[in-house]
C-alpha cells in the first residue's frame, strides 16, 4: 500500500513537471517567433522606405512608377484604377481622393522636364471621363509653358519636390508604425519573459512541495502502519505500551538466578525477547516495562 501511494504522488508530481516543461518550452517557441516577426518587420519597413525614396523611383520603368504612385496615392486613401495601356485618352489613373472627388492622372517618368502636351491630355481626359479634376505627377519639373497651361485650365501639378514630400510624409508614418509595433512586440517578450519566470518558479515550488508531501505521506503512512500493528498486538493480548516512534525500546530486567539487574534494549515489535544473562541463564523477556 505504501508503495502504491508513493508512486501515485510521484505519478502526480511528474505530471505537473511535465506540464510546467511543455508551459516553458511554448514560451521559448513564442519569444522565437516573435524575434524572427520583429525582424521581418523591420526588414520590411526599411525596403518600403528605399522603394519610397525618389532616387529609387527614378529608376523605375513607367509602368512601375505608374504602380508606385498608385501604393503612394492608395496609402494616403485615394480608391484608383488604371485606363487601358492603349487608348488611354489622356488619363492614367482614373479615382476619387478622401474627400470624394474624382480626378484623372497622367503619370510622366522622365529624365527631362514636362512640357505642355502632358497637361493638354489630361485636360482632355477630364472631359472623356467625366471628372472633377485633372493631375499631372512626375519625378522632374515642368517647364513654364506647361504650368501656364495647368494653371488656366485648373489642373493640379506634382513635380519633384511635391513628390518628395508626399514620399517623405509616407516615410515618417511608416516609421511611426514601425516603433509601435515594434513597442507592442516588445511587451509581448516582456510579457513571454514574465510567464517564463512564473513557469520556472512554479516549477520549482511544485517539485519542493512535492518533497514535502511525500515525506508527509509516508510519515503519515508509517504512524499509520504502528497503529495497524498496535491493534493487531492487543488482539493477541500483548501489551502495544512500546510501540512509539522509535523502534527500539530500554528494559529493565532482573535475573532469576543471579539476581542481577541489567538494562537491555530490544525492538519494540518483538513481543516475547529470548536474552542469556552473564551468569549463563537464558530468560524470556516481555518488553512491557520503559525506562
């Protein structure tokens, strides 16, 4: 029986051991990926941020500046779509802005400055498409014939300094949604950390108090066990008085044919002690006499 609860304890305690193990080994598998999504974060942010860059974008062929001004426009919550590659009738992108009015725009990558003609096709794709407004966006300048124009016929221009502005403003709020979440990502390995430390002093608590409730249990179960044996003893007549903690017990004995009186220590479970005097007597004890 002794042996049963004992290993039933140790069943429960390995158990909880366990469950502390894997509690442990999810928090390193969370902080691990939580690390790895920091860093692919990061890397992201930073490639937005050199795609951004109008040095980058002056590299870029016209249908990938067309793309790049559309994730610009799209950020900033303009709704787009793009005309036909062919027949465009003056217009790129046809959209609304955030305050809902519709616009046509020409997007012009080139090396040198813009000139009227740009201005004049999207003029006439305003009326085509039925618009509010007309925009002409490029990477350069425009020359002074093409701004006179944009001007009577009421048409926005971006040219290279507008662009780097709408550019740097996207930078610096990606950077800002890079230090929140890198904020919020932090306090979840603060966090992890925290649930770490309770596991592993829970893990240490566990296995002292298991410590203790076993020595608890088998003491329990061995002043159980001396109860049992008492009980049996006074079934059979003997007298248990012996039977305490220790397991031994100090009788005095007087010897019938010398009449010596000697003091000797027996096990307290032996109910009838055979003992050989110094004189050469042997005697039969019973341990019903404590010092």
């Amino acid at each position: 029986m002794l042996i049963r609860i004992a290993l039933g304890v140790f069943d429960g305690v390995f158990l909880v051991l366990f469950l502390i193990l894997v509690g442990i080994l999810t928090v390193e598998a969370i902080k691990t990926r939580t690390h790895r999504e920091q860093d692919i974060l990061a890397a992201q942010a930073h490639q937005d941020i050199v795609n951004q860059t109008i040095e980058h974008l002056d590299l870029t062929t016209g249908i990938e500046f067309e793309n790049a001004i559309i994730k610009l426009l799209t950020k900033e919550e303009w709704k787009l779509r793009k005309t036909p590659s062919t027949g465009d009738f003056g217009a790129d992108l046809i959209g609304s802005n955030p305050d809902g009015e519709t616009w046509a725009i020409q997007v012009k990558r080139w090396g040198k400055p813009v000139g009227p003609k740009a201005v004049q096709e999207v003029v006439a794709s305003k009326a085509h498409y039925q618009v509010d407004n007309a925009m002409v966006v490029t990477n350069n300048v425009y020359t002074s014939g093409a701004k006179k124009l944009a001007s009577s016929n009421n048409v926005t221009l971006w040219d290279r300094p507008m662009l780097i502005q709408h550019l740097s403003q996207q930078a610096s709020i990606e950077r800002e949604k890079q230090v929140l979440a890198e904020r919020k990502l932090q306090e979840k390995l603060e966090m992890v950390a925290l649930e770490k430390r309770k596991l592993e002093k829970a893990r240490k608590e566990t296995s002292s108090s298991s410590s203790l409730l076993l020595r608890q249990t088998l003491k329990h179960l061995t002043v159980r066990e001396l109860s049992i044996h008492k009980k049996k003893l006074r079934r059979r007549g003997e007298n248990p008085t012996q039977i305490i903690e220790s397991r031994s017990v100090w009788v005095r004995f007087v010897c019938p044919a010398c009449m010596k009186e000697q003091t000797i220590n027996i096990p307290s479970s032996t109910s009838l002690f055979n003992f050989q005097c110094e004189c050469g007597k042997p005697s039969r004890i019973r341990p019903n006499v404590k010092s």
